[in-house]
C-alpha cells in the first residue's frame, strides 16, 4: 500500500471539468493525489494537458480511450499516452450492442492484437470490467475469465474494479491472487449495504476496500484509482473523504 500511487478516474469530475479542465485538475493536485486517469482531455491538446500535469505536480495514471477509438485510431492514441507519459491504456466500456458470445471472441482476438502493438511501443493495454463480463458461459467461466485467460498475459493486463466485482457477488482479493503482477490498475470504488448498492466514498460501504489495499503490493499493482460514478454529494467532497481514507490506512499501514 505504501508504494502505491493514488490518481482519480477523471469521470468523477466530468462536469466540474467541462467547466474548468485545468482547474479542475488544481484541485486534485491540491487533494495529495499523485495523478490522474484520464477519460478524455477537456478538448484541450495533449501537449497542452501535458503541460498542466507538470505544473501540478501530477502524473498520468492511464488514460480510458473508447473502444472505437482504439479500434479506428490506435497508433495516434499510443502517440497521445506517450507525450503525456502515461504508461497504461484502457479500454474501458463494451456497449450494450457489443456484447454477444461472438462479440467477445472478437474482442479477445482484438485485445492481443492491439497490446503487442502497444508493448512494442512501450505501452500497456488494459481491460476494466464491470458486472456484465461477469455473466457465465455454459462451461461456468465468466466472460472475464475468458477475456484475461485468452489473451496474452504479456500483452493485455487488468484493471480491475473493485466495486462491479463486488456487486456481481465475486470477491476482489480472489481475483487479485487469480491475476496476480497483470493488474497495475485497480478501481477502487466502495458500495451502500442497502438493497440500491448505490456507489460510495472509501470506507463507508460494504467492500472490504481494507483487503484489496491490504494485497496491492503482493498482486503488483503500480496505481490505485479512486472513482465515483455518480455521488450524493458534490464530487470534490466524495473524493476528499475517499482521500482521507486512504491516507488514514497509509498511515496505520
């Protein structure tokens, strides 16, 4: 846990970033976070955003690029992570249209394809998961499963999202010692005990977030990645408390 870097999922602040990208980034840098996983770039230039982090003090984590665009634009995205000197890329969302048994296996084909072009650029490709990668096949594997156990380990890691695997009734830990030192990104995202599971700041829900943070070193992971799809207060303030958790079990480590 202590040699772990801490960014945010800059989707927390979509709507405080379309106002003010820059400032926006400020206010992370202000937080303590060490950097920022990028969903998009304020329609500012690369250059221009590189240029921010550096006068911030933060660093790239990743960046979630849409699956189309990595399809359609790989070799420019691989530029883009290289001026921004991050070393993760992640395709991060499947659309509901893309989800059939022959969709997946198409992914899988794309998936080692494009990571033995990113790893020879100096890039690493990821997949995060949600909850619908965790449905089952008829042999009783999920989707996930195939996806990780049929590409190459060396070409295509994890990033794994604590809060969907939770919700899909699989335990975290287990998938970090399933896929221990290919997971350099984790999602750490906490969840109401209620019946709605509604998304929740670290250390206020039902994840065992102290597990996961617990085996982060032992599974490889070079940066936790606080986020928050959608909060009941503002996002600066779901972050905060995320934050202050954080630096809390840091200092109890």
């Amino acid at each position: 846990m202590l040699n772990i870097s801490i960014a945010v999922q800059m989707f927390t602040l979509r709507e405080e970033s379309e106002k003010d990208f820059a400032g926006t980034l400020k206010k992370v840098a202000e937080l303590g976070f060490d950097g920022v996983e990028f969903a998009g770039y304020g329609g500012l230039t690369v250059i221009e955003v590189k240029a921010i982090l550096d006068e911030l003090g933060l660093l790239a984590a990743a960046s979630h690029v849409p699956f189309e665009q990595l399809e359609n634009n790989l070799y420019q995205v691989i530029e883009d992570q290289k001026i921004l000197g991050s070393n993760y890329v992640v395709c991060p969302y499947l659309m509901p249209d893309r989800r059939s048994k022959e969709d997946y296996k198409a992914l899988i084909s794309f998936l080692n394809h494009a990571g033995e072009i990113c790893r020879r650029e100096g890039i690493s490709l990821c997949y995060h998961n949600h909850d619908f990668e965790l449905e089952r096949l008829s042999n009783g594997r999920t989707y996930l499963e195939a996806i990780f156990d049929k590409t190459n380990s060396h070409n295509v890691k994890a990033e794994l999202d604590v809060y969907w695997l939770t919700k899909a009734g699989e335990k975290p830990v287990e998938w970090m010692d399933r896929y221990k030192n290919r997971i350099p990104l984790i999602h750490l995202k906490d969840m109401t005990t209620d019946g709605e599971q509604f998304f929740a700041e670290l250390g206020t829900g039902g994840v065992d977030i102290k597990a996961v943070l617990q085996k982060g070193e032992d599974a490889g992971v070079q940066w936790w990645v606080v986020e928050q799809d959608v909060s009941r207060r503002t996002p600066f303030e779901s972050i905060e408390i995320s934050m202050n958790y954080l630096k809390s079990f840091k200092k109890s480590f």
